[in-house]
C-alpha cells in the first residue's frame, strides 16, 4: 500500500510525554518532534453551525504509524493543530495495517 508509505504530506508531531507540573505532580507536555509522512484528508467541513457559529474543521491524518495521542500538537502547513481523542489502530497484516487520528486546528 504506497499510499501509506509515501504520503503527500509532511506532518510533525509532537507526542505528549509526562512532565513535572511544578507541584509535584505531572502533566502532558510536549515531546521531541517527529516527522511522519501522511495523507490529509478533511472529515468536516466549515459550516453554519447553531445561531450562525462556525464550526470548526477538522482533518483526519493517515499513517504507518502516529506517535500520538490525546494532547499531543501536530504542525502541518504552518499551522497547529490538536489531536481529538485516541488514535485508531487498524490491523491486519503488516501490509495494510496503518493509523489515523482526527485533528483540529488549536485556536
């Protein structure tokens, strides 16, 4: 499947790694950066929402493999955007196995 080895898209993610929160505690923080070729596809579109609000559009990000996950920032065109939820895994042999994660840019 070359679709998913050889993505048109260059996306940076940085996972989310425990950090110290200062009170003793963690909290996610930002991990070191990986590059991953993907494929970007849109799952909603900007439209009228309720009482003429916008909503907001989020793209669904295709992979071998996401290091991502809740938290985690993701740079792709210039922009940042935010990992909504788990990423999914899809199985099966190694051929078609691949990842995918909903994105929505941060505001």
């Amino acid at each position: 499947m070359s679709l998913l080895n050889k993505g048109p898209e260059l996306v940076t993610i940085y996972p989310t790694v425990p950090s110290d929160d200062g009170y003793g505690g963690t909290q996610p923080g930002p991990g070191e950066p990986v590059r991953v070729q993907a494929r970007v596809m849109p799952a909603d579109a900007d439209e009228a929402g309720e009482a003429g609000y916008l909503s907001p559009t989020t793209y669904r990000v295709y992979a071998r493999s996401l290091p991502a996950g809740p938290w985690s920032r993701v740079e792709w065109r210039g922009e940042v955007w935010s990992v909504v939820g788990e990423v999914e895994h899809f199985g099966g042999s190694r051929r078609i196995a691949f990842d995918a994660a909903t994105i929505r840019k941060r505001s």
